[in-house]
C-alpha cells in the first residue's frame, strides 16, 4: 500500500463530526457485533442505515440491498462501516467509492490492502482493521 490509512486525529474527527453510516453486514441478528457497534453508533447521535442481502428493519432503520440503493434515500454518507469477509470487503469499498463517500471503515480482522488503496486513492479516508466502540472511548472520551 503506498498512501495512509487514517490516523488516530483523523480517526478522532471521523467519529466526532460524521453523521451518516451505513453499516454493510447489519442485520437483525442481536448476537452479531454489527447489531451491538450499530447501537453503539445510534447512542452517539449517529443516522445507522442497515445494508444487507435482506434489507432488514434494524434498531428501528429501514435497511437495504446495497450501498447504491441507501445512497439514493440518504445521499452519500460520511462512513461506509463494513462488517464482511476481507475477500469480499473490496466490493463494498468500491460501492463507497462510487457513490462518494467521505470514508470506508473496515471493522476488526476485516482486512484488504488494494481496496484500501483504492479508497485512499479516491481521496477518501480509510479505516482499517478497527472498531468505532474501541477507538471512541480511546481518541474522544
């Protein structure tokens, strides 16, 4: 990978001043940790709309198929939060980058160095192999 992943200040401003997620892999299964971060995320005032296969009402957020789809609802959000495989991570990073979002988080263990560069080479910031609700208490509180 030649560009950066987000830093912890960048990181910091990324969970202070979005406001807009979608969540790739939420669905309303309350043992998954997609359900728990995506609650997490509500708590701190952020607008969590589900992306998932069955586009599944979750924490009370209507939930699409795809990014393209919640993109034409919401608009571009400020994080792509993806909750999948990292063989399958670089589609969804891809989706993000089409339809510009400021950022694509990765959550922990999910991990694909060429769809990070391309998000980095989009102009966006990439989150890698990190959790909002870890890194929250950590860089804010």
């Amino acid at each position: 990978m030649t560009g950066s992943l987000a830093t912890d200040d960048q990181i910091r401003d990324l969970l202070t001043d979005s406001r807009l997620w979608f969540v790739v892999g939420l669905g309303d299964n309350p043992g998954r940790p997609a359900y728990g971060v995506a609650r997490f995320l509500l708590d701190l005032g952020k607008t969590v709309v589900p992306i998932h296969p069955r586009a599944e009402t979750v924490h009370g957020n209507e939930g699409f198929a795809s990014i393209a789809d919640a993109s034409r609802v919401h608009g571009p959000p400020d994080v792509v939060d993806v909750f999948i495989r990292s063989d399958r991570a670089g589609e969804f990073a891809d989706d993000a980058i089409d339809v510009v979002a400021a950022a694509v988080w990765f959550q922990l263990n999910v991990i694909d160095a060429n769809a990070a560069q391309r998000v980095i080479d989009a102009g966006m910031l990439m989150v890698m192999d990190r959790c909002p609700a870890i890194d929250y208490p950590r860089l804010v509180t």
